[in-house]
C-alpha cells in the first residue's frame, strides 16, 4: 500500500494508463490482422496505411517499442511487394 498521497496518486494513474495502453495495444493487434487478411491490393495499401500510422503513433508514446514498430512496417512492405509482383 502506499504510504503517501504522492503514491496513491500514482497508483491511480498507473491503472489509468494500464488500462489505456492495453486497449491500443489490442486496436494496434486488429489493425496488423487487419492488414494480413487483406484481399485486395488496394485494401491491402489502405489497411497498411492505418496499421503504420498507429504503429509510428504508438512507438512515439512508448508504448511499443520502436524497433517492434520498424519491423511491422517492414513487413507490411515486403506483403506490398509480393502482392504487387502477383498481379
């Protein structure tokens, strides 16, 4: 238990954040299936497009970690790519 009005706080906030952090991190889940389920190529671009703005949001508030983002966005190009050189 904490032992000052300083802590409490803090364990108010932390839970707070905890809570948020889970539910991006969930949302950023979805958006990479998201992105891998993909059936088309435009739906595959736009999908792509979303999943990267909040992987580069996420990494930036540190929620991620941005070498976990880098490698997404990675894969997300070379998917582009083979999907490209398909069709």
């Amino acid at each position: 238990m904490p032992q000052h009005k300083s802590a409490e706080k803090r364990v108010r906030q932390d839970a707070k954040r905890r809570l948020l952090n889970r539910f991006k991190k969930v949302a950023l889940r979805k958006a990479i299936k998201a992105v891998r389920t993909a059936e088309t190529t435009e739906e595959l671009v736009e999908r792509s497009r979303e999943a990267q703005r909040l992987l580069d949001r996420l990494a930036t508030k540190g929620i991620i970690h941005p070498n976990y983002a880098a490698n997404r966005k990675r894969q997300f190009a070379r998917l582009l790519a083979e999907r490209s050189a398909e069709g």
